[in-house]
C-alpha cells in the first residue's frame, strides 16, 4: 500500500524531521501546482490519499490530475478511486459483514483459492453498541440488569465476533458496554493523522453507520457507506466515487447565551434539505467555526445523513489539537499531527480568510439567528421553534396523513383517556409524551448539553418539580466519560430524581431499542387511538422507528427532553404556559430553570479533564468481564450451526462459479410494492422489535422461541430467512396497493392481501420476477445493506424510483439490484402506472454508466428510464452479480481478466 519506489510521486517524499528520516511523507506543497492551495480542505484529503496509492493500476496518474483539476472535474461526474486509511462498524452491521465473511472464506475454498485470503488488509474497528435495550429503567440497578439481558440475548452473536476478531487480522472489536461508536471514535479511535509503516497520512474511513460523518467534526473525512462496500474495501478494494462537489458553509455571528449546539444543527439540517446537498461534500468555513467546540462541531457533522450530504467536513486547527490534549492524546502525537497538517497546507486558521479555498457554492448562516428548537414528528429536516411546538402538534393533529399530518378527527383532538399505573389514576391524550430519552451520540458526546440537562434538573429538583412515573426517562451515554463527569459535578443525582437513570451505554432508543412501554400505556394508546410523542436527544425520528406506539416523535437537545417530561406533553407553549405548578402551588416555567451557556462552560471548564478520558479509554477493551470470559472457536473457516436463528450461513454465494453471468434483461415483472415518497431503511428493513403477528416471529415460534426470545430485527441479521421475513415489515409502511399502513401488500393474480415475505414466496414459485415502484429519496436513512439483501432475497430485480439516498443506491448495486430513475419530469403520476401493470426491463449487452434504457409494460405502453449505475466500476460488480461475488472471483483467482477493468 505505501510502496513509495513505485509510486511516480516519490519525488515529493521526505522526512517529516530531518533527525528521523526514516519517517516521511509525501509533501503535496512540493507538487508546486497553484491548483492545490485553491481546493477545499476536504478534497486535499482525497488528493492525498491518491498520491500516496498511485500505483498506475488501482489508483493512477490521471486520477491524481483529476482531483488536482477539481475545479473542472467536479461538474462532470468524474470518477476517482479513495482509499480510506480504516474502517469501523458497529455490531448491527457489523454481525452481517463477519457473516459474510466467513461465507465468502468457504465460497473462496469451494471455487479452489486460498480462504485466508479474505481478510481485513486496513484496520477494521467495530464497537458494539447497537444491542443494548431499555428494558429497565428509572431504577439504580437498570443499568446492571439492561446490560445482563443484553449478553443473555446476545451471547451467540457475541461469540461470533470474537471468533473474528480471532479469525481475521486487522479486526479490534471494542466490548459491548463501552459506548456508542462514534463517541469511542471521537474520543479515542481518531488518529486525525496515521504514523504506520514508516509514512505520515491523513486520518480518513467509511463506516457501516450513515453517522460515521460524526469524526467530520474533528477533521478526519469519514463517511458512511453500505455494509457491502465496507467490506469491499476491507479486502483492499479502493472505493469509486464521482468527483463532489463541495458547498462552503460560512458560519458567522455569535449565538444567543441559551441556544444548544442542538439547536444549531437542526437549523443547520432544515437549511441544507432547502439548499440541496445530496450526493455533496459540505465544508464549514468563517469566523464562526472558530466560537464552537469540537462537541459542538461534531454534532453538526453528526446529522449530515439528515441533510442528505456525503461529508461534513470542519478541517483541523487549534481548537481541535486542545479536544485532542483533553482526551488524552499523548504530547509527541499531538506534535507530528500538528507539524504534518501545517507542512501539507492542511491546518486551518478560521479567522484567516486568506485561507479560504475556492467552492462549488457558498451559503450562510448567522448564529445569532438560532432559536431553540425541536425537529419533528417523523422527519429530521423538519425543524419547529420551541415557541410554535404546540401549535405545530395541533396542526398536524389534524392534517391530511403524511409527514407533518396524522388525520385525527377535529372532535377527537382533546380526546383523553384515563389508566391506572403504580396504584394512581392518570390521564393520557393526544400529545402526551410517554418517551423521554437522552440518547445517541449526536449530544451524548457533547458535554455542554449534557451538563446542560444536568443543570435543569438541578434547579427543578429544587423548584420541587418531578416528572410522571408512567412516561419512560433513560439516560444512555454515548461513553463512560460522561457519566463520570455527570457525577462530579453534582447533577447525576438530580437527573435520576426525575428519573433519568443511566440505563445502559449504546444507542439504545436511538435505534428504536427503547424497550417495552407500561402495559396499562399501551392499552390507553390504542383504545384512544392516541397520537404520543416520543422526545430523544437522538438524530433520527422515523415512523415506527422510535417506539411502535409513538406515531409522533420529536429530536431535541437533552434539556428539552427533560422539559418535555416534566411537562408531560408537547401541546405546551413555553413562553406562554408554566412548565409546571409546584407542591406550594407556584408555576414554574421554562425560563426559572433554564441554564445559560456561561453557567454550563464554567462546569465544563472545571469538571471535564484529560484524567477522566485516559482513565475510561485505559482500559476501555478489558473493562467487561463477561466478554473478557466468553469463550469462541478459533478456527480459520467458521462452523455453522444449523440450528442457530442468530448466525446462519446466507444464500448468496451459493452456485457461484468463476464464470460471469450474462445480465438477462427482466421480462413480465410484477410489482410487489408501490410506494411513495422518503421511504426508509426502516421501513424496508426495520431494527426494532419483532412484531408477534409477522412473518419472521412465526419463523421462530416454529424454532421453539417465545416472544420474550425473539430480541430485534438488528440483532438478527446474521441470519437471512428472519432479515427476508422482515423485510418491509415495518408498521408504518404505506403501499399505494392498499392505501393504508400496513407491513403487507397484494398477490397481483389472485387479489389476495398477504404479508410482503408470504407474497414474494409465492411470485417466488411461479418462477416471477418483481419490481418495487417508489416516489423520491427512496432509501432514506441509516446505512443498512439488509434495506438491499432482503429485497435481493424476496426476488425483487430493480427499483424504480424518481430519486435514491445516496448508500442505498450503492447497496443495491452491490447486491446486483437495478436502480432505476424515472427522467426529468416523469413520475409515476404523470406517466399513468397504477402498479398493476407487468413490466419488462431492456438490458442491452453492452452498459455504460447512467444509461437510458427501455421499459416496456404489458399495456403496449413504453417509457425511458435511467440505469444508476454510476461509474464504471459499479457496472463491473453488477456483471459479476454484486461486488461480493466480484471480490470471491478476485480472491480465488488474482488474474481474473476483470481485474484489468479496473
């Protein structure tokens, strides 16, 4: 990889000290080209990483002189291999990646090469995170025993990926109970610069979680890509990218002394959806990156998959060198990562405008005109003032059913139900909040609203407020950092008074591992047909992510989730309306508790050190004493057990041969679904808990398991007949076909209405192919290759969609999936489908990237559409099937004549 004799840019390497010239660099400055001092940071990273790959095969010449040229280039859709210094998971995606590992080792022996040839050949870390429930909560000991049933579920996928980490090289797998992986990536996984094999680089990955741009904010490029791609690039395989362009965002002003760096980032989500960011990078730029913390930076850069872009992108400077020196970092580390980035023209000085690169496109924002705010009830982008949140709820109370609507009759608007919970009678209503979660790293990492919620709950503790015992409180921080932090400062205590207990370290409700809400809330929810709210400190607030039972969810910094407890509801005008009334009778309104910024920096100052960070990072991979004592096999090739509904070896290799298959085109298809616009990863491939009356729980009720046993859909993905069975078994899907939320669709041929997995059986035994149609950004969402191997599973050929979130659309190439886009000005609408239609897809022998080919209905009606295959190389996986089947073929045989192609 870092072979410098045969690289053409070895004339450019040199030491980075004279007095150790063993290790080097390569000087971008010495390249002597104008272009470079013009680019934006970010894509200096690309350039970089290009140069020091150059090997004329992989990585060449004119790819270099591409990303030099960006200026030009970037318009037109040019196509440059990265090579990202590392890799991280977490455990969701990271289960399927080793299962498929492991598969594509036997599939390599099968075909007659070298099985130990499929291993990691770029550090590869995976933190585990994503399993850990709230089912305890509000108790002293929830975190004991949410953490015990964590490893009770989960024991067998837990010793399969230690046998990883024993099976493959370059595999670190951070123990469950550490933290979330971005936080652990932030705090302790960043190099920001690499010193391996005798060379200086840049820090830079991809990551199984669309929220790996979180690291963006401390200047290491890093974005989220599909499970399959990842793995790809494990295995060496540089990734292929179109040239982006880039969008400076200049921040300016100075923020108000009560608004959260919460606040920033949902106007900051709402303004970038309006700009248009999809497919871009996004730099942040101006005098006011230089007023916030890397905290703050990286919460910004954290919901950069919730204003579509591909990176966000805050280089290094001395801000960032300090976050580094708090964590922990050791004095000669900060040292070479201050002395490279200056030498290579990529540490930035903020206020310095003479540093400013040149852009695709420039947009602003004032800080000073932030005002706190929430973002929901089902979409991220979808940003509400705190003083228009009553109002908004009532608005969409009764709007047409959509994104900001749920069709509740004008008569039942203040319909209330009473239930009984702990031995007391109280009432629930349209509105009422029944979740209340600090979770998610996008504000667990960032000790100001943290120390922010802590404070308010200092001083309503001592107003004498409490919240509800019914509504379900959790704290669930993103790394043992915070609660140790939490706990000097005196606010611990108060926070579990109201009851804000640490329940566990992982995403926990972020992810929809909420847990179980009361059964008497429940059964208030359903027989009022109630529309509550879920409140998170969390980046994502799809339908039926959050809580099956919450259809209106809300993203908000951790203050505001403790407000909104302790209100009750979120039909409340703050400004206007108390908070609550105390025991003495006096209203208590949000100002009375409302810390300032000051108030929060002057604890943060005193009460966060270095001391804490090293002391959890220390011993952060031995600190779990059940994972330390979980013993696996250590065998190269995995033994499957046929009995297991946890690791089951997939599908997908099986008849693989080293022969390529002829791309057939796609005659009568039938669509199995028709859908609309913004549909999800989660309604595709859903990672809450397993609803009792689906396709996949009568799979495991038919292997002996109780509802009780059968854990989440995320927690099963290394099993693919229970990922096939819930593919679009999500609640709230809605599906044209029967104009309701539904997880099922139509049997075209018969009429009958089925679960999705029971009609795709059936077309499956008649031999039939099957289409899904869908409106725009289809897709949306986490990163999740199972929303691309369960559809390729149920036999589904193409989508048709008017547009594509950008790592779906590469997940469903690399399952060998087509991605269709109708053109310009088409829809589903304008040309007339109803869905019912049977459609046959023209695929000529010989493809180039975003072709238009012919669709063909058995109407006699026939339109264009475009074929997403982007670059070159996404048309080479889909000759061979995927880019998995293309990296066996590779592997098994290092001559392959495909691998001139690239």
């Amino acid at each position: 990889m870092l072979t410098a004799g045969s690289n053409p840019f070895q004339h450019i390497v040199e030491p980075l000290s004279p007095e150790v010239p063993e290790q080097r660099f390569f000087n971008l400055l010495k390249l002597g080209d104008p272009r470079y001092d013009r680019l934006p940071f970010s894509i200096r990273v690309l350039l970089e990483s290009a140069i020091r790959n150059c090997d004329e095969f992989l990585v060449k010449s004119l790819d270099v002189e591409n990303i030099l040229n960006w200026q030009q280039t970037q318009t037109q859709s040019v196509e440059v291999p990265f090579r990202p210094a590392r890799v991280i998971l977490q455990d969701f995606t990271g289960v399927p990646a080793v299962v498929d590992f492991a598969a594509m080792r036997d599939a390599v022996m099968k075909l007659g090469g070298d099985p130990e040839k499929i291993n990691p050949v770029c550090p590869a870390d995976l933190v585990i995170d994503h399993s850990i429930q709230v089912d305890f909560n509000r108790k002293s000991d929830s975190l004991q025993k949410n953490q015990d049933l964590e490893f009770d579920r989960n024991r067998e996928r837990f010793q399969f990926l230690k046998w990883g980490s024993k099976a493959f090289k370059n595999m670190r797998i951070i123990p469950p109970g550490s933290g979330i992986v971005h936080q652990v990536n932030l705090e302790y996984l960043a190099r920001v610069v690499f010193n391996y094999n005798g060379f200086f680089y840049p820090d830079s990955l991809v990551g199984t979680d669309s929220h790996t741009t979180m690291i963006d904010g401390l200047g290491v490029l890093g974005w989220g890509v599909g499970g399959i791609e990842a793995e790809a690039v494990m295995l060496g395989q540089p990734i292929s990218m179109v040239l982006p362009e880039v969008v400076g965002y200049k921040l300016h002003g100075t923020p108000d002394k009560l608004i959260t760096s919460t606040d920033i980032v949902l106007t900051v989500t709402k303004h970038l959806r309006q700009v248009g960011v999809v497919g871009k990078f996004v730099e942040f730029f101006g005098p006011g990156v230089a007023q916030l913390s890397i905290a703050d930076r990286a919460t910004i850069a954290n919901m950069c998959p919730e204003y579509g872009a591909t990176a966000a992108f805050f280089p290094v400077d001395d801000i960032s060198v300090k976050y580094l020196e708090q964590t922990g970092r050791e004095p000669e580390t900060l040292a070479y990562i201050t002395k490279y980035l200056k030498a290579t023209g990529m540490f930035r000085d903020y206020n310095n405008t003479a540093q400013d690169p040149d852009f695709t496109q420039v947009v602003q924002l004032d800080l000073g005109t932030v005002v706190p705010c929430c973002s929901g009830p089902k979409r991220p982008q979808d940003r509400i003032p705190v003083s228009d949140m009553k109002m908004d709820f009532e608005s969409c109370l009764g709007a047409k059913q959509g994104f900001k609507g749920f069709q509740v009759a004008p008569e039942r608007h203040d319909a209330a139900v009473p239930f009984q919970f702990g031995g007391k009678e109280y009432t629930l209503g349209h509105g009422s909040v029944v979740i209340a979660a600090i979770t998610s790293c996008t504000n667990t990492s960032n000790p100001s609203v943290m120390l922010g919620a802590g404070l308010l709950a200092k001083k309503a503790i001592e107003y004498g407020l409490s919240v509800k015992p019914y509504i379900k409180t959790s704290l669930s921080p993103g790394s043992g950092v915070v609660t140790y932090y939490l706990k000097k400062s005196g606010v611990m205590d108060c926070m579990s008074q109201l009851g804000f207990e640490v329940v566990g370290y992982g995403c926990m409700t972020c992810i929809g591992n909420s847990g179980p809400l009361p059964d008497s809330v429940v059964e208030a929810i359903s027989k009022g047909d109630l529309v509550v709210a879920g409140v998170l400190s969390g980046n994502r607030n799809f339908e039926g992510r959050v809580h099956p039972n919450t259809r209106a969810n809300y993203l908000a910094s951790p203050p505001l989730v403790i407000a909104y407890a302790i209100a009750g509801t979120v039909r409340i005008d703050f400004e206007k309306e108390p908070i609550a009334v105390n025991s003495e009778g006096r209203q208590i309104f949000l100002r009375d508790i409302w810390p300032t910024r000051d108030e929060i920096q002057a604890v943060e100052r005193t009460f966060v050190t270095a001391s804490m960070f090293k002391e959890v990072y220390d011993k952060i991979e031995k600190v779990n004493d059940r994972w330390n004592s979980l013993v696996a096999p250590s065998d190269k090739l995995y033994t499957w057990d046929d009995k297991s509904t946890y690791i089951k070896s997939p599908p997908f290799f099986d008849g693989l041969t080293m022969k390529l298959p002829t791309p057939d085109s796609i005659k009568d298809a039938y669509v199995l679904l028709n859908l609309g616009d913004s549909v999800t990863t989660d309604h595709i491939s859903p990672a809450g808990n397993i609803a009792r009356n689906s396709a996949a729980a009568r799979y495991l009720t038919e292997r002996g398991l109780t509802p009780r046993e059968y854990n989440s859909y995320g927690s099963r993905r290394g099993n693919d007949a229970v990922m096939a069975r819930g593919t679009f078994a999500n609640i709230r899907l809605f599906n044209k076909f029967l104009d309701k939320q539904a997880p099922q669709t139509i049997h075209l041929p018969t009429g009958d209405t089925l679960d999705v997995f029971d009609a795709a059986e059936r077309y499956k035994q008649s031999g039939v192919p099957l289409l899904i149609l869908a409106g725009k950004e289809y897709g949306s969402g986490s990163s999740r290759d199972w929303a691309a191997k369960g559809p390729f599973l149920l036999g589904i050929k193409a989508v048709l969609a008017e547009s594509y979130e950008r790592i779906h659309r590469s997940n469903l190439v690399g399952m060998g999936v087509i991605p269709l886009e109708y053109l310009p000005g088409d829809t589903a609408a304008t040309l007339g489908l109803s869905g019912r239609e049977r459609y046959s897809i023209i695929i000529p022998q010989k493809l180039i990237p975003r072709m238009t080919v012919d669709v063909k209905l058995d109407t006699g009606m026939t339109f264009k559409v475009r074929m997403r295959f982007d670059t070159d190389v996404e048309l080479t996986y889909f000759q061979h099937g995927g880019i998995l089947n293309y990296m066996i073929r590779k592997m098994s045989q290092t001559n392959l004549l495909e691998d001139s192609q690239l």
